[in-house]
C-alpha cells in the first residue's frame, strides 16, 4: 500500500492578481518572458509557503504556470486547429449551485492533425517546486481520456479514424511525462479524470454517444488506457474523478455507484483514489465498498467553490460515515478540487482558501494523528 498523506490536496490554487496582470503583460508583448518567470516564480514561492503553514502533508506548485488543468494536452501540443463552428464537440454544460444551466461550454480547438509534443510541462514545474518544498511535491497530469473536448467527428477522423487511437496518443504523451518526472524523483502524479466523473450523469454518457465516443468502450478500452498510464515504477499514482469545477460551477451529478464496479476495479494501478464528496450530488459513501481492499480514499469534503466554511465536527463525522464502507486507516482528506482548474478560478478569496487548507490539515490531525 502506498504511503499516506492524511492532509492531501489535488492541486490548483487561485491566481494571485499580479500574476494573472503579469500574464496579460507578458502575452501582449508588454514583458519579457525572464522577467515574466520571475513573477511565477514568486508566486509558486507563496503557493508552496502557504500550503506548508497549512499543516498539508504534500503540496503542489498550484498549477499557477498553466492556463488550465489540461494544457499538457492542449498547451504543449502539435496536432490542433482553432475551431469557431459547430463541428460536434462534446458538449460541456456548466450548472450554478442552484442546479440551473449556466453555460455551455466547448473548447474552440480540433484535432486536425497527428498529436506531437511541444515540450514537457511538468519537468519545469515539479524541479522547481521540489527545489522550494520541505514537504513531498505532487505532480498532476490530466487523463488522456480529456482529449474527448477537441474529438470532431467531422474535423478530426482525416487524423484519427476512431477516437480512441486519439485517446491512445494522449496515453503516450502522459506516460512519456510520467517516466520524466520519476527520472526526476517525482514519487507522487496524480491524474485527473473530469471525463470518467462526468459519466455518473446519464446526460453526459448520451452527449458523449452523440460524438461519436461509445461509452462502453470508456469503460472498457479507456478504463485500460487510464490504468496503463499508472505503470511508472516508484511512483504513487492518484486518480481524481471530478465533477466539474470552472468559476464555482459543475458538470454532472450523480453518485460513484454508475462508474464504481465499472472502474474501481479495472484502475488496479492506482494506489489512492481521490473522490468528491462536497455536496448531495455525491450521493452516499456506499460505492467505497467497491473499492479494492489495498487502495487509499482520499475524501473530498471541503469545498474548493465558495468561502463558507465546513464545521470540523461535521467533517470528522462524515469521515466516520465513511469508514463504515471503507477502512478508516486507510482514507484521508481532502477538498473536493482544485480552487483553478482554469485561470479565472472559482468564486472563493484567496483568504478562504488559505482556511479551507488549513482547515484540511487540521481535520486530518485530529482524526489521524491524535485518535479522533
């Protein structure tokens, strides 16, 4: 079993002001890409501070270099077109907290064009997190199932005949980054998976059968594709399976138990779990029980979407309602997501995040460490 960090996080954390200005400067030409790192710099310096004073027993750099959670698919690659017409994308609908639709959202990119790689994101972002860090630096890749937002039936079959030899290349390109970040002694990349946590919502599965992607083959072929990028030795692989989260909004409700026998069980190359658990759409605890017996749960009970915070007492109950699916010693806790999947963030300040973390780490220790 992997080693257990009780006070997980699962990675991005708000832009400060000056960065995201910083950014605007430096891509209107207004700045010099040197002076531009610097300011990242300094920001992934206070990123990592704030999330050790914290009481996190693993920080991440808050993904504050990357535009978005997928830029390694999007970002870093060769092979896309800008795309402004309707050419059958996976529609992503965004509901507010009221579980009205918001918006609808569709990356204006294609696949026009066999993937190549640009660079490698991860390397500059784990050496020199890990050069700052006291504690053990996560590393998050995204799921190469994600590649699902720029498959055009119409646009990109010249290049991928069937999307899953699309899927296949993103497997590569993932893996590829994994291998380099062991090589660099990276021992913990955990891979984010909004596509397989959008399928618990049968909305989602017909939109994904519309485009063209059968979803018993997700489950299938891509289970085995997601499962075959976590074959890094030394390296503890996490799988974060996500509902949704731009600007405090999300994508699909439904519990782990449409996806938990269908999954759980095929991701054998993981060794933690990591699971939303914030709200009603989470549904109960109960599909913990389909969770391989070696595995670690890591419990998203805190909000990453709005600043109230959640009383200790509750969160240290809801843990024990876990732990009767679930083995206690063998969970930990977490937020439910990143506080930025994309730059603008959600609607939380950044006082409340620093609350929400410090929280996380409280929580942990009182459960773990001192018995409860």
């Amino acid at each position: 079993m992997a080693d257990i960090y009780r006070a997980d996080t699962i990675g991005s954390l708000l832009r400060p002001r000056y960065l995201k200005l910083a950014r605007e400067r430096y891509e209107a030409g207004q700045l010099t890409a040197a002076a531009y790192k610097e300011i990242e710099d300094r920001a992934v310096d206070q990123a990592i501070a704030m999330q050790e004073g914290a009481g996190l027993d693993v920080v991440t750099d808050g993904e504050l270099r990357r535009h978005s959670f997928i830029d390694q698919l999007t970002e870093a690659v060769e092979g896309l077109t800008p795309d402004a017409g309707d050419s059958g994308h996976v529609p992503v609908p965004f509901h507010d907290p009221a579980g009205e639709l918001k918006s609808v959202f569709a990356i204006p990119l294609s696949v026009t064009s066999r993937l190549g790689r640009r660079r490698m994101m991860t390397v500059e972002e784990y050496s020199y997190a890990r050069a700052r860090a006291r504690r053990p630096v996560k590393v998050t890749l995204p799921s190469p199932l994600m590649l699902f937002l720029v498959w055009s039936p119409q646009r990109s079959r010249d290049a991928y005949s069937d999307p899953f030899e699309l899927f296949a290349d993103g497997l590569r390109l993932m893996r590829e980054e994994a291998e380099e970040l062991a090589g660099l002694g990276c021992r913990y990349i955990q891979v984010d998976a909004p596509d397989f946590g959008q399928l618990v919502d049968q909305g989602q599965r017909d939109a994904w059968e519309r485009a063209g992607i059968p979803v018993d083959r997700v489950f299938a072929e891509g289970a085995d594709m997601l499962n075959e990028l976590a074959t890094v030795p030394g390296v503890t692989f996490g799988l974060h399976l996500c509902r949704g989260n731009y600007d405090s909004d999300w994508i699909s409700s439904g519990t782990y138990d449409a996806i938990s026998k269908q999954l759980f069980q095929r991701a054998t190359n993981y060794d933690v779990l990591l699971l939303e658990y914030d709200d009603e759409r989470s549904g109960s605890f109960a599909a913990l029980s389909d969770v391989p017996d070696d595995k670690v749960v890591v419990l998203g009970l805190v909000s990453s979407k709005f600043d109230t915070m959640e009383p200790p007492e509750q969160l240290v109950a809801r843990i024990e309602e876990a732990s009767r699916f679930f083995p206690r010693d063998q969970l930990a806790l977490s937020t439910q997501c990143g506080f930025a999947s994309a730059g603008p963030g959600n609607a939380i300040s950044e006082g409340a995040q620093e609350n929400k973390l410090r929280l996380v780490g409280e929580v942990a220790g009182r459960v773990w460490r001192t018995g409860g």
